[in-house]
C-alpha cells in the first residue's frame, strides 16, 4: 500500500472512485440483456445492444480527438457528467410499479456512451502523470481494482438484483454523482502545456485527426497485433462455452456433480481469485524483468493455457490449465499495459488511446466467428485458427516495438 499511497493524488482518486462506481456498475450493466430481452424480445434486445456498442465505439473516437484538443479534464468531466445523468435516467424509468423499459434503453446509451467518450482521456491522464518508474504498478493496481469490483459486483448482485434493482440503481446514481463533483472539483489539467495540437472539433477535423494515425505505420502494426492477441483473450466469453457444453466430460467432484457450465463458472472464480490474491506479488517478483522478455514469458504462458483448454475435456485438466493461463496473465497484463502507452505519440495521447479502442470490437467478431468456424471444420479447424492468431499477433506486436525502438530500450 506505501506505493499506492506514493501515487499521485489524482491517480489514487480515480483509482477509488472507480473501484466503488464499478462494484455497482457490475452489479447492474452484465444483466441488462435480460433486462432488455424480457421487455423488448430477443430480437430487438440485439438491436438496442449492438446500437450500443456502435455508438460508445465512436464516442470514443471522438473523446479521444477532444481529449488532446480541449484536455483530459474537460473530457473527464462531460464523461462523468453524462454517465451520472444516464444512470438517473434508468433509474426514474425504473420507479416501483413504474417501469419505462424505452428510457431505461435511452438511459443505459447515454451511460455507456458518456463512459466510453472519456475513456481516452482517462488513459492519457495516466500516462501523463506515471513515468517508467511507477507505470507498471499503476497498471497492476488497476488490473486488481476492476477483478475485486467485479467480484463484489457478481455477489451484489446474487443477493440484490432480482428484488432490490431500484435500490441498486439508486446508490449507483448517487455515487456517479459523487465521481463527478470530486472529478470536477479536485482533478487538475495533466495535458502537457506546450502541448500542440493542430485540429479543430469538427468532426471532419476529428477525421483528419485520425487519418493522421493511419500514416503512423508502426502503430498500426500494433494495433493489428493487439486485434490478433484480443482474439485469444476473448475466446473465455466465445469458443470455450461451447467447448465446454458440447465436449467437456461430466463428472462428479467431492459428491457435486460439475457440467459444462458449472466448469466454465469454476475457470472463471479461479481466474478471478488467483488474480485478486497475488497480482501485486506477481508484480513484485517480476518488477526487475524487462518489458518485452515479460510480456512474451507471460503471453506464450497464457496462449498454451487458452489453447490447451479448447483441446481437453476432463474436470482436472481443466482446473490446472485454469491455474496456468491465470499465471501468464498475471505475468503480461502489467507490461502489455506498459507497452500499450510506450507505442502512443506522446503528442496524441487520446487520438491514439481512442484509435486504439478499435481493437476491441475488431477482436470481438473475430472471437465471435471461432463458433462458427468451429461448426464448419470442428474443433481441428479452432485450433488451428488459434494458433495462427496467437502467433500472429505476438509477432506482430514484438515486431512493431522493436521498429519503435522499444525492444532495445527496456
């Protein structure tokens, strides 16, 4: 705790509030697709979400733009601004025995979009205010705030969704409010003062903004890389459930009679549990590593793991490779993280974080496409896709640090 408390002021803040407002926003945001599938229907819950998503993706770009045009702060501040006003939206369509599904939907976009707009800038704040030094650690403390938040979150919302979401919503709102009068009344500017930036707010100038990333080749490569190596990451919400419900051997464990579903939801604990227990000792005993050597020991650790687990079938297999993959998170998470921001223009802090949010949804349907894959040629035909991808983007990444002179450097 002494390095935490060694942080800048702004960064323990930020760190804390997140950390409350997640447990709640886990508590809620997870399950409101049933939400929506219980008062829209199946087919336009799909709609709602996937509109969603398009309009938090592009948020995102736009907030990242601002976030070097106007600065972290101002971008922080409408972000919290605007998530703190969605939540009182869902939360007014939610009144006891006044339910208003349509602006429950208006309010959750808001929400989402508002947070996904200042993303950027929150990701350029930190880069602004760590050095070499202390970014690692920032980044591990991260790392184990949003996996204690989302365990809390899971159990509060075990024992209060289903009969007490008024309730749930409220605190959140209150809390979200909260967030944003401490943002706006405590968070200094961190954008670097000789800090040029040369476009307007247009959004045609927003599009000449990130042409501009386009020309940035190596950055490219590694974003290329980063979809290639998220397409792994995903496949826990992706292929792995559909291994696990059509192959894995059911069996019974200490009397307990353990399905597909239920070793997926063990995996995920053990994931989860190893990740809050000993994140900050893993970073201690790695601390004296150098960056790539990191990232690659704990990528190659969490591939095979990945991989291995859409091969076997049986419960304790199963269980150790859980433990194995873990161990390679552990390992490259605070690195990648690292690395992520070494790649950046310093210049562009949250043109690129924003450009780099592309990744995600970019991984997410190639992650989503290894079901399909895996009906046309079976599970030969995943691993092999698998395989390619890991490959591909580790070698995408370590090439593209290496042009950046990264490789020699740390």
């Amino acid at each position: 705790m002494k390095e935490f408390f060694a942080l800048p002021k702004q960064i323990q803040m930020r760190e804390l509030m997140s950390f409350v407002a997640r447990i709640l926003e886990s508590a809620i945001t997870p399950f409101m697709a049933m939400y929506y599938v219980q008062y829209f229907g199946a087919f336009w819950a799909g709609l709602l979400m996937i509109t969603t998503k398009l309009i938090g993706f592009l948020a995102g770009l736009y907030g990242g733009h601002l976030a070097d045009l106007w600065g972290r702060k101002k971008v922080i501040d409408w972000g919290n601004f605007g998530l703190a006003s969605g939540y009182f939206l869902v939360l007014l369509a939610n009144m006891p025995n006044h339910i208003f599904p349509f602006l429950t939907f208006v309010g959750m976009l808001l929400a989402e979009t508002a947070g996904t707009f200042s993303w950027p800038a929150i990701d350029a704040m930190i880069i602004d205010l760590t050095d070499e030094q202390n970014r690692r650690f920032v980044y591990t403390i991260s790392y184990w705030f949003v996996n204690v938040s989302v365990m809390l979150g899971a159990g509060l919302a075990g024992f209060f969704y289903d009969h007490h979401f008024f309730e749930l919503l409220l605190v959140l709102t209150v809390i979200s409010f909260l967030n944003f009068f401490l943002a706006w009344k405590y968070f200094s500017e961190s954008k670097p003062a000789n800090l040029v930036f040369e476009h307007g707010s247009s959004p045609l100038a927003t599009v000449k903004n990130y042409v501009s990333v386009f020309q940035d080749k190596i950055f490219l490569l590694y974003t290329l890389g980063t979809v290639f190596n998220g397409v792994i990451w995903l496949q826990i919400d992706n292929y792995i459930p559909v291994h696990l419900k059509e192959s894995f051997i059911a069996s019974s464990i200490f009397g307990i009679h353990i399905s597909g579903a239920k070793m997926l939801s063990i995996m995920v604990f053990i994931n989860t549990l190893i990740i809050v227990c000993f994140i900050t000792t893993a970073n201690r005993l790695t601390k004296e590593m150098k960056l790539i050597p990191q990232f690659l020991l704990g990528s190659i650790i969490f591939d095979l793991g990945m991989l291995f687990t859409i091969v076997f079938r049986s419960f304790w297999a199963l269980f150790l490779l859980a433990i194995l993959y873990t161990m390679g998170e552990l390992i490259c998470m605070p690195p990648s993280q690292v690395l992520r921001a070494e790649m950046m223009n310093e210049n562009k802090l949250g043109t690129y974080s924003g450009f780099l949010n592309m990744a995600q949804p970019l991984a997410s349907i190639l992650a989503g496409a290894m079901i399909s894959i895996s009906a046309a040629t079976g599970a030969v035909g995943v691993w092999l896709v698998f395989i390619v991808c890991a490959v591909l983007g580790l070698l995408l990444i370590i090439r593209a640090a290496h042009l950046q002179g990264i490789a020699n450097q740390l």
